[in-house]
C-alpha cells in the first residue's frame, strides 16, 4: 500500500538550510531561511533566554504532561506584549501554547473550518507554508495581491476581496513584517482594515511571526491592536520563534476573542481537542524559558534590549540596500521603506541559480532574500553579485 505513495519534493525554503552547509565556498552567502544573523553572521542565544534556561535546569520541579493547552503562565504572560490595552475583558479572550508560530496558524485555520470556514482569502504573495496548511487543511484559497510595484501595501485589491467575503470566508492577514514582501500595512491602513472587518462577515486571522523586528514591539502591534479593538471574533497566530530566537525549540502561541466569555471558552476546548488529535502537547521547554524571562524585569529588559538591537541592524541593512539604488536591474530603493526580516526582488528562477552557482547566494526561488544574512563584509559582493546577474 505504501508504495502507491508519490515522490514529494522537499519544502524548498527548508532544503535551503541543507544546500547552504554544503557549499564549501567561504565567502557564502545566506539569505535563505528567515533566521536573524548578526553583523557577524552568528545567530546566538540570547543572553535572557540563556539565563531562563539555567534557572529552569535548576530549580523546574518537574517535566510531568501539562495538557493540551501547554504552558498557560507562558500564553498570559505574552498577552500584554502582543495585545497591551486591546486585550478583549471579562473572559473574551484566551489562548494556548502551541509548537511553534506553524503550530498557531493550523490550529486557527482548523478551528476555523470546524466553526464553518470553507475559504481562505489571503494576500500572495504569502509565507508558502500558508498556502500548504490550507489546501492540508482542504480549504480554498482566494488569493488577492498584496502589494503594490512600487513597495507599498496594495489596499484596492484588499478592499475588492473583503468586499466579496461572505460567511464561511476566514481573511489571514500578517499582523507586521509581511512575509515575503516586508510590505506592512500603515497605521492608516490598518485602522481602515478594522473599520472594513468590524463590517464584514469574513472571519479575521492574524498571523504575527515577528513582533519586534519591523518598527519595535509597541509599533508592530498596532495592527493586531486596531482590529482587535474593532472586531469581536478575531483568531491569532504567534510566534516567539524569531523574537526570542527560539526557532527550533518551537515556541507558539493561539489565542482566541469572541464576543463573550462562553463562547471563548467553548472555542478554546475546541481549540484543545484538535491539539490533542494533532499534536497532543505542544513542546515544553522553549515556552517556559520565555515564560521565565516575562515573569523577571531584569530579564524582560535584558530581552527587549536584543531584540531592539536586532531590529536596528535590520534596519541599518534595509537602508545600505536602499541607498545602493539599484544593482543591474534591481530597484533596491523600496527596500529601505519595507519591514522587517525579508524583501522580495524581480528576480527570475534562473537569476537566482544563477546568484547560487556563480557567486555562491542563497535565496528562495521566489526571489525572497533575509536581510538580516546581509553584514558588513558581505552586503557589497551581494550588490554587485546581484548586479551581475541582472544587468
Ligand atoms: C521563513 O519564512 O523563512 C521562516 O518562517 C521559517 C519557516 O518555517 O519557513
């Protein structure tokens, strides 16, 4: 029986990491898999997460199951991070832990197909992991194009699919730092995107991957915020993977909002029964380690001051590429206004083997480039790679 099973490819962004290792070229270039680099091309713990980890070998009592919902010191704690004075009250709002930021979204988009949704309408390009947990998921997807050609957000086209929405439409929306384009709604365009959702039969998903990375955590929240702040039902995907640099400790959470505290927490045993058929439990550690570092001041400044210094450096390659103005046939100008860990360039499938083959750079097919592999010593030879290959 199982060998009627078909050949698949790997997830292209993944194989990446493994095409990567094995090029024994010094002067590689990564700018594959969304991972954050230093100036130094290290991604390292960080120092707070490092000491929740030594307090946790010494002093966690026990690694006895905590249930489906996971670590919920660890899902209050974040609430005031992601939701601050938008948090849904009286019981309107809840979550759990879940593996990872991937974790988060599939439950939203399962638990919204079990409340009904049969379509998904979603801005593309998109997270490609996005389009894959939907059609797993067996719901369809309505795509409309996000952003415009000259970098900013393509607010007709959203407006044109949300005006369409009916009931049994879920709308999944990145909350900041848009994953692929790095083209964020304005603070504008979000408070018109609430105003249009508060009106709007289609069911709000939001996927928040990197709070802290695009303008800091406060201004990266606006968006969640506005529309939580307008829309009673609203599904949210999160997270820590990048902003406590957990990615393989698989550190999510899920939360839920409704217009009252019963329905809420009949969402949530929803939430947790499909958890359970998943998944079970999600994993432990990373979940906790932040918990650790929310509950101590000393350790949540400790992190905020990474984060915030990891944000600058993005920033501060974002502005070196846009300054560059153009390399070959590339406008680099837009990626200066964009946010966040990734940009999109016009680049063909062959120009991007190509940058891989002869000038050993790493990028998605899509033409998706992480930033943050830019540093100091190597973002010239990858202006001029990449003027090379497109001029
Ligand atoms: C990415 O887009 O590179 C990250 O979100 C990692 C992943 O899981 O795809």
């Amino acid at each position: 029986m199982l060998n009627r099973l078909e050949q698949q490819a790997p997830d292209a962004l993944l194989a990446l990491i493994k095409l990567f290792k094995a090029d024994d070229r010094p002067d590689k270039i990564d700018l594959g898999v969304g991972v954050y680099k230093t100036a130094d091309g290290a991604t390292p713990v960080f120092a707070a997460i490092k000491q929740a980890e030594a307090r946790l070998v010494a002093e966690q009592p026990s690694k006895a199951y905590l249930g489906p919902e996971g670590d919920m010191g660890f899902v209050g704690a974040l609430i005031p991070h992601v939701f601050g004075n938008a948090a849904p009250e009286g019981g309107r709002l809840d979550g759990m832990q879940t593996p990872g930021g991937t974790g988060a979204v599939r439950l939203a988009l399962a638990l919204a197909k079990k409340a009904g949704v049969t379509r998904v309408i979603m801005g593309t390009p998109s997270w490609p992991n996005h389009a894959q947990i939907v059609s797993d998921l067996e719901l369809e997807l309505v795509g409309f194009s996000h952003a415009n050609p000259d970098g900013s957000a393509n607010m007709d086209a959203l407006r044109a699919a949300l005006a369409s929405a009916g009931t049994g439409d879920a709308i999944l929306l990145h909350g900041c730092c848009h994953n692929p384009t790095g083209v964020d709604y304005t603070d504008a365009e979000w408070d018109e995107i609430a105003g249009i959702l508060a009106a709007s039969p289609a069911l709000a998903v939001i996927d928040v991957a990197y709070q802290g990375l695009g303008d800091g955590m406060e201004a990266d929240a606006y968006g969640l915020r506005a529309v939580m702040t307008c829309v009673e039902e609203v599904l949210v995907a999160y997270s820590c993977d990048k902003n406590f640099g957990l990615y393989r400790d698989r550190v999510g959470a899920f939360y839920v909002a409704t217009g009252d505290g019963d329905a809420t927490a009949r969402a949530i045993s929803n939430a947790a029964a499909l958890a359970r058929a998943n998944w079970s439990m999600p994993p432990d550690h990373g979940g906790a380690a932040v918990r650790v570092v929310l509950e101590d001041d000393g350790l949540t400044a400790s992190w905020l001051e990474e984060l915030e210094s990891m944000r600058i450096r993005i920033g501060q390659v974002r502005a070196q590429l846009g300054a560059a103005g153009t390399a070959g046939g590339v406008d680099l100008e837009p990626l200066g206004r964009q946010k966040g860990m990734f940009a999109m360039l016009p680049v063909s499938k062959e120009q991007v083997q190509q940058l891989r083959s002869d000038h050993a750079v790493y990028m998605a097919g899509s033409g998706r480039i992480n930033v943050a592999g830019l540093t100091t010593d190597n973002i010239d030879k990858f202006v001029a790679a990449l003027a090379e290959v497109t001029g």
